[in-house]
C-alpha cells in the first residue's frame, strides 16, 4: 500500500511538471534550406526564448536573425510576446521585391499578349 502512494505522488510530480512545460515549433525556410525545430520551454517562454532555445541562429549562414521579423502562425509579433503550448515561431526572411510591384508587372506582361 505505501509503494501504490509513493507511486501515485511520483506520477502526480511528473505530470505537474510536464503541464508547466510547453512544446513549441521554431521554423525558418529560405530559397536553399528549410528547418522545423521543436522546444520545450516553461510557460511564460517568450518569443526571443524560444528562437534562442532551437539554435537556429547557427544553422543560416549569412541570414540577419537579429532583424528578420517573427510571428506565430502568421500573425506579425514582437519577440517579447509570451507563447503558448503548441505555438509555431516563424522567422521571416525579407522580401525580395515589393508583392504590388510584382502584381502590376505581370498584370503588365498579361496585356502585352
């Protein structure tokens, strides 16, 4: 009987720790490579943690993490937002041409036909 309440105290432990802890994806894809990499971080984790925790900073040479905009699930957001249990942090990258500009010149092509 006292090993059944020892066990029951040890499952309750484990699975107070795991609520506390929060599984979150960080992804970041450019022309030549792509990454998905999950965390697990406390609650009240923030943005900036979360992209710190995957180390995907050294995984892109070249790319400028410090000033790529983030979001979750394609929400812009700031680093410092809080996140939550199944959030997926996407970075950025910058755009190449301006999407109205692009538009209008093959809108521009169209009419030449």
């Amino acid at each position: 009987m006292i090993f059944a309440g020892v066990l029951m105290r040890f499952i309750n432990m484990s699975l107070d720790s795991e609520q506390r802890m929060m599984r979150i994806e960080v992804v970041l894809a450019i022309p030549e490579k792509q990454e998905l990499l999950e965390v697990h971080l406390a609650t009240g984790a923030t943005i900036a943690d979360a992209i710190k925790r995957s180390g995907i900073a050294g995984m892109f040479e070249g790319f400028d993490l410090d000033t790529a905009k983030v979001g979750i699930f394609g929400q812009i957001a700031t680093r410092e937002q809080t996140l939550r249990d199944g959030d997926r942090v996407e970075i950025y990258r910058p755009l190449v041409a301006d999407p109205k500009e692009a538009r209008r010149q093959r809108a521009l092509g169209q009419e030449k036909r």
